[in-house]
C-alpha cells in the first residue's frame, strides 16, 4: 500500500461528524443530502459497507412510485418524492451534467373485487384532497380502457395518471454522487456497535466500525434497509423490522397489446412495461424472514404465470420469463409503514429511517428530508411525519394503510 492510499484509509480514523449516517443507499444518501442542502457546513459520514451495493433493496427494486395510499403521510411523501424525481436529471445534475433517471409517466393501476371498490373510494377521497388525480373506473369502464384484460371478476380499480416508475439504480447512484459533490463522505466500513453516556437515557457517542475505527456523532441515523433492526439492536432500540425476500421478473407477452401502466391487485401481483417486454412479480407476504437472495426459478412459472395469464390471457397465455432475480423488502411487522424518527427518552440522537416495506425509493426523498428537518430544527417542518414516529412501536399502536399495500 503506498503513502497516498494509506492516508485515504485512515483519514476518517476516529474523526467526529455533525452527523454519521449508517447506510449509503437511497435512504441514507437522501439523508445526507437534505443534511446537507440544510446547513452546508455540516460535517456528514455515511457508512456503508458495499459501494457496489450488489444487495441493496433500491437496486433490485421495480422503481414505482404512486400517490394510491390512504394514509395522508404516505400521500404527501409521494406527492413530494414525485416531484422530486422529475426534477431529478436537472436538481442533481453535477458540472452541467445531468443525473439520468428515465422517469416514466404511464400511470398506476389497483384492481380490486367486492367491498374494496368501497376502499378505494374512501382512498380516492383523501387522495384527491391532496391534489392527486384519480379516475375511479368501474367494471365497464376497466374494460374498456384495457381491452385485454380480464374483468369479470373486477368490480372496479383507482387509475392514477399522473404516477409511474424510475431506473432505481440511476436514483441511487444520482444522489450519491450528488451527496458527495456536495461535500459527504463515504465510508467504506461497516457499523458492528456503539458508545453511549451512561443511563437509560444516555446519547449516542461513538459508532465503532468493523476495521477497527471509530467515528463521533453529533446525532446518528440508522437508514441501514433491510438490516436497520440488527443496527438498532446495538443500542437495545427493538425495530420490528426483518428482511423479506420477493422476487422480480422480467418476462415477455405472447402477443402485443395496449400499453399498460403500473397494474397491482389485491393478491399483490404488480407489474409494469419495461422494453420491450414487463418487469413485475407477485409477493408472498408469508416468505420466512432473513437474509436470503437464493432465487426459485420455478417461482414464475408456478405462481406468477397462472395470475398473469388469469388477468391478460390474450398477451401472458405464453409469457416467457427471462431472468428472476431476489431483493429484500425491510418489512415493518408492527403495520407495514416506515419508522421515521428519532428513540426519545432514551437516547434522543440516534434517528431511524426504515422498515418502509417496500416503498423505500418512492418515499426516500421525502424520508430524507424529515430526518433533516429533526436534526436541524427539531421538529418535522414540512410533513407532519409524527404518527410515523418510533411512539407507536414503544405503544404498540399500528398505523396500516387501509387496502392494498
């Protein structure tokens, strides 16, 4: 190892930040950013462990990103984050150069049979008081829009047009390197513990790292995905949050049809265009927890196919899948909702940003910015994100979204 790379090893040796942030993918990069965009004179680490981010949910992700929640929170979070992306190519662009991030706007689909038509009413109600456009389609009404689909089951769906999806790994890399351009320094290293002041109610130090190191905080935030409960388990903080794997497919119809926006049902099959083919799944909310990207190369062919073809047999009858891959979802058990704030009453400066259940991209912006309105001004100043908060875990008190997830 020469002098120079030497020194670039050691150089964050037992440093002190304004504020160290564990996980370097979009949530955590988001964080810094906003951090950053707040008060440029903050001194901001991210921890991450693999640059390469092989395993990251943001890069194995479908890139959607949709207003079609119910609760007011996740609405304003995507009406934001939308925004936000398309202005992405010019807001994060570095020297005149443009951070590409192919946003796509087709629009989001949710089909629903029975009493969720009801649901998705409510839904739209709320949505559209939130400057949302939400056309409400009954049976007749899916049918003809979608002539290749199958509806007699369907009593109806919410088209939201204005909605769409991205290239998550172009998201990813457009904040990151935004975030270091502005001054963030990445840590190639791994948060194994931390230093605390005595008492129940004692800050947050130190983060020690897997080399050896140390690195001081002012305040600490966990944005570590799918592995943020192990990361707040080190200072005792339980996070109800677990990896679970799912899978994403890309695969082609036997015959072209209409284009088609982001479909999602009730059974949790979702899929969108993508090429000249469709990137989608469908997800067993019962998959075993853990750190598993083993991937089942029968699982299209034996659960996704049948409900493909079952809702658009003149294209899927014969859909060929292509390649499958595994992500992790960082699946909040308590209600499936993220976990935005900081442990009060014990230790105030250690921050939470995770257990998004899949909805981590489309919400990172808006995450991002939250954490930093709490750090800089102590308060959420934008988006009132509090029944979001940590509170709820501590009171066992769920805040779900009401129909599909």
């Amino acid at each position: 190892m020469n002098a120079n790379n030497y020194a670039n090893e050691h150089k964050h040796a037992n440093r002190h930040f304004d504020a160290v942030i564990i996980g370097g993918a979009i949530v955590g990069s988001s964080v810094a950013y906003y951090l950053k965009q707040s008060n440029p004179a903050m001194t901001v680490a991210v921890v991450e462990p693999d640059p390469t981010y092989e395993f990251a949910s943001t890069t194995r992700a479908s890139g959607g990103a949709r207003r079609l929640f119910s609760c007011p929170e996740n609405i304003a979070m995507s009406n934001f984050s939308i925004d936000f992306i398309k202005r992405f190519p010019q807001d994060m662009a570095i020297a005149g150069a443009p951070a590409h991030i192919d946003w796509v706007e087709q629009g989001y689909l949710f089909i629903v049979e029975g009493a969720y038509m009801d649901v998705l009413e409510r839904n739209a109600q709320t949505q559209r008081a939130m400057g949302a456009e939400i056309h409400l389609l009954d049976r007749n009404a899916l049918r003809e829009r979608f002539p290749s689909m199958h509806v007699a089951d369907l009593d109806g769906g919410a088209y939201s047009p204005r909605d769409g999806w991205c290239d998550p790994s172009g998201f990813l890399q457009g904040m990151r390197k935004k975030a270091r351009s502005l001054g963030v320094d990445y840590i190639q290293d791994k948060v194994t513990g931390f230093d605390r002041v005595a008492g129940k109610s004692g800050s947050v130090t130190h983060a020690a790292l897997a080399s050896g190191r140390k690195l001081g905080g002012a305040v600490f935030v966990n944005a570590a995905g799918a592995w943020a409960g192990g990361v707040s388990a080190l200072i005792g903080m339980a996070l109800p949050v677990q990896p679970m794997r799912r899978f994403e497919h890309f695969f082609t119809g036997y015959q072209k049809i209409e284009a088609l926006p982001y479909v999602k049902d009730l059974n949790r099959l979702a899929f969108r265009p993508e090429g000249q083919g469709y990137s989608g799944g469908l997800v067993d909310s019962d998959a075993g927890r853990g750190f598993n990207f083993e991937v089942d190369h029968d699982y299209f062919e034996r659960i996704v196919w049948p409900a493909l073809a079952h809702r658009f047999p003149a294209a899927f009858e014969g859909a060929r899948c292509h390649r499958t891959w595994s992500g992790l979802y960082e699946q909040c058990e308590l209600d499936g909702n993220p976990i935005i704030g900081n442990w009060q009453g014990h230790s105030d400066n250690f921050y939470v940003a995770a257990g998004f259940s899949g909805h981590g991209m489309m919400h990172a912006p808006a995450a991002g910015r939250a954490i930093a309105e709490l750090i800089c001004h102590g308060r959420f100043e934008t988006i009132d994100l509090s029944k979001l908060s940590y509170r709820r875990v501590e009171d066992n008190a769920p805040y779900r979204e009401r129909g599909i997830l």
